[in-house]
C-alpha cells in the first residue's frame, strides 16, 4: 500500500526533525562548554596553586638567610615562627596539586623538616646556644634546596602559562581515560623530576620595606578632614594628572575604607578622597618609548611632582627600573626620623619624565600628628643587639610598622656581609629598637641593575 503525506505533514515532520537535531546540538555544545569551563577552573586552580607554592619557597629561602645576620633570640624565635608557617603553607599548596599518586615522600619531608629545624634552632637560640658550624651549614643547604623547587615551580608557570603543559582533570575514578578524566600528565612529570632531586640535602637531627602594610584599616590623614564636592574633587584630579579640568569626565566612586571620587581621561585613572580631596593615586597607562631621561632628571621630576600636589619632606629611600618605568619609594622625613610608615610610590616614565603612576595610599592611611619618642639607646649600643659577623655601613633613625598595627621607633644598619667566600658580600637592612635594644626586623637588599629592592 502506497503512503502519501500531505505538504503540511511532511513541513511538520522536518521541523520536529530539524528542532531534534537542534537540541541534540545544542546539548553537545552546552556540555563541551561545561567541560571547557572545567578544565578552565581546574587549571587556574593549579596555576594558583603553584604560585602559592612559589611564594612560600621564596619567603622560607630569604627567612633562612636572614637566620645567618639575626643578633638576637628574640629575633630567632619570630624568624623561625615564619619559616615553620611558610612550611606548613607550602605542604598545604601541594596538596592541591595532582600529585597524589606520585608519593612525593621526599617533598614532603623537606617542607615538614624545615620548618621544624628552625623551631629546633629557635629552642636552642632562646635557651642560650648558639648555632654550630654543621647546624648553620643544614641550613643553609635547605635554603639552596628551597630555591631549586622554587626553580622547577616557576618553571612548570611558565610552561603552563605559554601552553607546553595543559592540565586537565585527574581520575575521577571510573578509570575511563576520557579528555575529560585524564591526569594532567605534564604538571605530574614535573613534580617527578622535583621528588627525584629532594634527596641529597643533609639528614636533620632534633616578610621598598614595609610598603604594602595596613591598608585595609581606615585611613588616619583624613580621619578628622571635611568631605569635598566631586567639583573641587576634580580640579585636584585635573592637578594630579596634569591635564585641564575639562578633559576629565566623571566615574564611578570607589566605595572602600579610603572612599574615592574617581575620574578618567584615556589612558589616565585618577583617584581623589572623598574626605580632604587628596589625590590618592594615578595610573596613566599609556606606551613608553625609548629611555632618554637620566636618573638625576628622574628623581628631579617626581620630587617637583610630589610637591606641586602639597607633600613636603619625603625622602627617596629605594627604585626599581622595569618597562620604562622608573618606581620610586618615597618616605616622610620628621625631625630627620624616616618614617617607613608613610610611604609614596611615583612612577616616572623614562621617555620623557612625566609622571605616569603614583600612589599615596600608605601615606594617606598612616599619616598623622605624631610625638615620637626620643631614642633611648645610642647609635653604639643599639648595635651591640647586630650581629658581629656584619660589617655596619650607616645608621640612622627610622619608624617602623609593625604586624600589630603599631608604630616602632629604630635605628636602622645598613650592614655588609663578611663571611661569603664564594659570593658577593650582601647588603642588609638591620632595625634594632632604639628604646630597649630588641632586634626589630631585617630586610635583604637585592641589588640589580634595574634598581635596589628589600626581601
């Protein structure tokens, strides 16, 4: 028997046709969209992870070189606190990583014996002993050993970022090797050549300085300061940013414990308080061509910079060089104290010398009247609480931040290593409390060519 369908009812069958094939379609997308999405979140948790890891690695390597320059127990016992936290965050990292089945035995026990060496060194420390030869030698091949998974870390970054290495999902479990339960099989090579160099170090017998400090707390300047229009706002803005009041245009406020006004002119963000209209800072993001300003002119421009915006006596403490830019630290002098609490960051660009970043919001939240106490102890006997293997440079006077949210009057060592046959002498930053002689904090200075940081 023939069939025959109507015009309408074959139109009908290829819609209902066409609209299955649609949602089979659009299922297939929907669910490699959520796979992708995934293996997106996967891998930003383990990129996240490794820098996690390579943090703490770096903190734990410099806190074991400062253990060599430390001058008091005191000093000893905070140090090796750090290093036993810093450990701990590490294994904690790890542990996030798709490594589980590679028994990363050695790893481990080096993350978990370094942070318990130095407690052990800070025990002995606070009952009067001194590190041995052999105990300072241990330490100082786990700070080499630090650095080299610090090395691997940041290279496994690096390939991850530039895609040598994709990371995918571990097993779920069903043991299916699908795109979407695959091991992430270049993240774990990694770690094996890691575990296989974590064998060789000895067998263990039993944080500019300060410019990233207590900006979450309410800003102090501008505690007791009257609110300003977003008119007067923007001629401050105008100022800051070097341009006319009319090239700005207005945008949204930012809302956070330093309440801004912000306004925009291409490239350019500038921030100005709500409360005193300070201009709190600006980025002006535009290209920078070829250096053709000296380091004096460099300096020059953004003190006369600092000034035209009404901060006076800032001292330039210490620079970095990357990208054209020139970023200078800035601290307050008072009473020829300097006073690391109150910082400002100035970015001047090398083509031409103008100022293209500025940051005032460490000033902004610490600044304020202060009486500062007059130091009790001498230059001379605040370091006898230095080390002895150090060779002290200068000393001046300096207020600190401390974790607490406490100020700290010092005196600040600029100090030279003595005892590094096979290496270039180190310079230091040492704070010795200039009241009761505690040894305060030490900085390392890392000296390059593009400028003098602190670790």
């Amino acid at each position: 028997m023939k069939i025959t369908l109507s015009r309408r009812t074959a139109v009908r069958a290829i819609s209902y046709l066409a609209a299955a094939f649609g949602v089979a379609a659009g299922i297939a997308i929907q669910q490699h969209a959520v796979a992708r999405d995934y293996r997106s979140q996967l891998e930003n948790t383990y990129t996240r992870a490794l820098g996690d890891l390579s943090s703490y690695l770096v903190n734990i390597s410099n806190d074991l070189e400062k253990g060599r320059y430390v001058g008091t127990s005191e000093q000893f016992a905070l140090m090796a606190a750090r290093i036993w936290r810093e450990s701990g965050g590490a294994k904690s990292a790890l542990s996030t990583l798709p490594v589980s089945d590679l028994h990363m035995d050695n790893t481990y026990k080096f993350l978990s014996q370094v942070g318990d060496y130095a407690m052990a060194l800070s025990k002995k420390a606070a009952a009067g002993g001194e590190p041995s030869a052999e105990e300072a030698e241990n330490a100082e091949a786990l700070r080499n050993y630090a650095f080299k998974l610090r090395d691997y870390v940041d290279d496994m970054q690096r390939d991850i970022r530039e895609g040598r290495i994709t990371v995918d999902a571990l097993p779920s479990g069903g043991g299916d090797d699908t795109e979407g339960t695959r091991a992430a099989h270049g993240l774990s090579s990694g770690f094996e050549d890691i575990e296989q160099t974590m064998t060789g170090y000895p067998t263990l017998i039993y944080d500019g300085p300060f410019s990233d400090h207590l900006l979450n707390q309410r800003p102090r300047m501008t505690a007791a300061l009257d609110a300003v229009t977003p008119e007067a706002a923007l001629e401050k803005a105008a100022l800051a940013a070097r341009v006319e009041p009319a090239a700005l245009t207005r945008g949204d406020d930012e809302n956070s414990n330093m309440p801004l006004y912000m306004f925009r002119a291409g490239d350019i963000s500038v921030g100005v308080t709500k409360a005193g209209g300070i201009p709190a800072y600006l980025i002006n993001a535009r290209s920078i061509g070829a250096q053709r300003m000296s380091n004096q002119a460099i300096f020059r421009f953004a003190e006369t910079y600092l000034k035209s915006l009404g901060f006076e006596n800032m001292r330039a403490t210490y620079f970095e060089t990357a990208d054209g830019i020139c970023t200078i630290n800035y601290a307050a002098v008072q009473d020829d104290v300097i006073l690391y609490t109150d910082l400002i960051k100035v970015g001047v660009a090398l083509d031409d010398g103008s100022i293209v970043f500025y940051d005032a919001r460490g000033y902004i939240s610490n600044h304020h009247a202060r009486a500062l106490p007059a130091p009790q102890l001498t230059a001379e006997q605040a370091q006898q609480s230095v080390n002895q293997s150090l060779r002290i440079l200068s000393s001046r006077l300096a207020l600190i931040p401390t974790s607490g949210q406490n100020e700290v009057l010092t005196w600040e060592f600029q100090a030279q290593t003595t005892d590094n046959d096979d290496e270039q002498p180190r310079r230091l930053l040492v704070y010795v409390n200039a009241v009761n002689g505690a040894e305060e904090q030490i900085l390392i200075l890392v000296e390059t060519p593009e400028g003098t940081l602190t670790t």
